[in-house]
C-alpha cells in the first residue's frame, strides 16, 4: 500500500519516468511525509540519468526490512544510498551499519526543533561508521554527491557533472550581471 501511495505522490509531483530498471542509487526515507523534501534527490537523479529506486523504510517501524533492504542492496547492484529521516533520524546511520556503500544523509526537519534534531541524530556517527551528511532538507546535495561518487567511475556522468557546475557559474553571473544593470 506504501509503495503504491509513494508511486502515486511521485507522479502528482510529476517524476512518472523515473527510471528504476537496475537501479544504481537507492533513495530510502523514513515516512512518506519525508517525500516532499527527498523527491528532490530523485530529481537530480533523474535529470542525470541515474536509475534510481525509492523506498520507504523505516528504522523504527520496520526494522526487519531495513535490515534486509541494507544487507542486500550491494548485491541487488546499488552503488549509493541515500538515506533521508526526521526527528529520531537513525535510518541512515542504521544502513550504513549493514552495507559496504557509501550513504548519504539527509536530515529531514520535522514538526518540532526545526531539524536540529535530525541533523544531530544523522551526523553524529560514532567512529568506523560514516554518513555523508548533508544541510537540513537539502536532499537535491544529496542527488548530487551521489551523481558526483558514481562518477569516479564513470567518466560520461563525470562530464554531465562539470557541464552542470558551468552552466550553475553561468547562471549566477548572468544574474548578478543583471543586478548591475
Ligand atoms: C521519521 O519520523 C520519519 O523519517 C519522519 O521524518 C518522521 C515523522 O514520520 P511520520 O509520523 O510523519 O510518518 O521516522
């Protein structure tokens, strides 16, 4: 029922050719309240031509399928994890207990502590296991910096990445160009 709800939110916001066929990034979230900040993961994803797969799960609710979703992702051919959750956010440091991958948080902020919460929760990993943190609800860095750990081996996507840094410069300067006129 979750699934297809999650499927259903992300066609309203207009991802329906999300291309999940052998996906190489998994994107997770604790509730699919998350989904509005980490739909935007699964845009710069899509923009880049990454097949990518979005799931909810839950460290707190459904422990049992975390664990099998983390301990089997390697082997399904995912390469990163995106991990988003608000408040008590133990998913992505959970996940990144169970795989070899490279995870990447995303403090979601919630209803209460306007995120400081999950952004502690997520970034205070204990020694020998890390997550790649991001900004509170910046779930777009996280799509990036996933594009930008795949591309070390993956010279084309590596290319799309410093064509989006140039045309990201000439925006900016067009735009203060702009302002000084
Ligand atoms: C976390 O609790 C989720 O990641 C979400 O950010 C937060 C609230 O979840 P809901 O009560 O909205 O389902 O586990």
């Amino acid at each position: 029922v979750l699934e297809a709800r999650l499927k259903s939110m992300l066609r309203e916001e207009g991802y329906e050719n999300l291309n999940e066929a052998a996906p190489r990034v998994g994107i997770v979230m604790g509730s699919d309240s998350d989904l509005p900040v980490m739909k935007d993961a699964a845009r710069i994803l899509n923009m880049f031509g990454v097949s990518t797969e979005v799931r909810i799960v839950s460290a707190h609710r459904t422990p049992e399928l975390m664990y099998s979703y983390a301990s089997s992702a390697r082997e399904r051919g995912i390469q990163v994890i995106i991990a988003g959750a608000g408040g008590a956010a133990h998913l992505p440091g959970m996940v990144a207990s169970l795989t070899p991958l490279p995870v990447i948080g995303v403090p979601v902020r919630a209803s209460t502590l306007d995120g400081i919460d999950s952004l502690l929760s997520i970034v205070q990993m204990p020694r020998g296991v890390p997550v790649a943190t991001v900004a509170v609800n910046n779930a777009t860095n996280a799509g990036l910096l996933a594009v930008r750990m795949l591309g070390v081996g993956d010279a084309d996507l590596l290319a799309r990445m410093n064509q989006y840094q140039e045309d990201t410069r000439d925006y900016v300067l067009t735009k203060a160009e702009k302002l000084r006129k």
